[in-house]
C-alpha cells in the first residue's frame, strides 16, 4: 500500500471491512510505504493529521504497537528532523520509531525487526515529557 493519508486510509479501511479482517490473515503479507505503513500503528500524531476522520483524534489501526515517524531526513521532507521526531513521541505516548526511506519494519506474531541501509531509532514512550517504559 503505498503512501497518501493514513486516517483516511484508517477510515476506509474500517468502512469496507478489511481492518476487522487483518487479524485473520495469518498467510498473509501487508507491506506498507509511508501513510501505507502509518495505517497499521495505534496513533499518527497530530503532525500527520491531514484528514480527519468523522470521529477526530489521530487513531489508525493499531495492528502494531508502535508508531513511525517516516521520511527522516528525506530531501522531500526537511521538517521530519529528529528534533521534530522527539516533540512528536512526546504527543503520541508509546512506543516510536523514526525511519528514513532506507528503512522498514518487519513484524512476525508481534516481534519487530528493523531491516535497514540507512537511518532509524527507537524512541521509547514519553507521557508528559517524561520518560517511560515499557508503554503503559
């Protein structure tokens, strides 16, 4: 699924039927880019926020418990900078990765593994710019 709008992928998704399939696809591979890969994390942030949903709030799917912050450092992209990243985990209060376009996620019966050639960190839980972890 390549990129565009995560919450209105999210809400299409959920419309159609596929989000309440997804857990039953055990045979299955999703490979997601950008918004593609965003549409499977618990929250977005509001920073990525472009539509929105009927209900607000930045929810997508939560197939995963994580969520990325895509496009680190990308020419396209001169705001998603690390610094920006943090302030990001700070709103979004679990488990965050930040990623370059070098960078994906591979996700086996709840077990990540980073497959990179660039650029990536994990940045654990903040909750009122403190420091937490695991997430609660």
């Amino acid at each position: 699924m390549n990129g565009g709008d995560a919450l209105y992928l999210a809400h299409w998704m959920g419309e159609s039927g596929l989000a309440d399939l997804l857990p039953n696809l055990d045979d299955k591979l999703w490979v997601g880019l950008s918004a593609g890969s965003m549409v499977m994390t618990p929250r977005i942030g509001s920073d990525f926020v472009g539509w929105n949903p009927p209900g607000g709030g930045d929810r997508a799917l939560g197939v995963v418990d994580f969520s990325i912050f895509p496009h680190s450092g990308a020419d396209g992209c001169p705001w998603n900078t690390m610094e920006n990243a943090e302030k990001w985990a700070a709103e979004i209060g679990n488990k965050a990765y930040v990623s370059d376009i070098h960078t994906a996620f591979k996700v086996v019966n709840g077990t990540v593994e980073v497959v990179s050639e660039g650029t990536w960190k994990l940045l654990s839980s903040y909750r009122n710019n403190r420091l937490f972890w695991p997430p609660r």
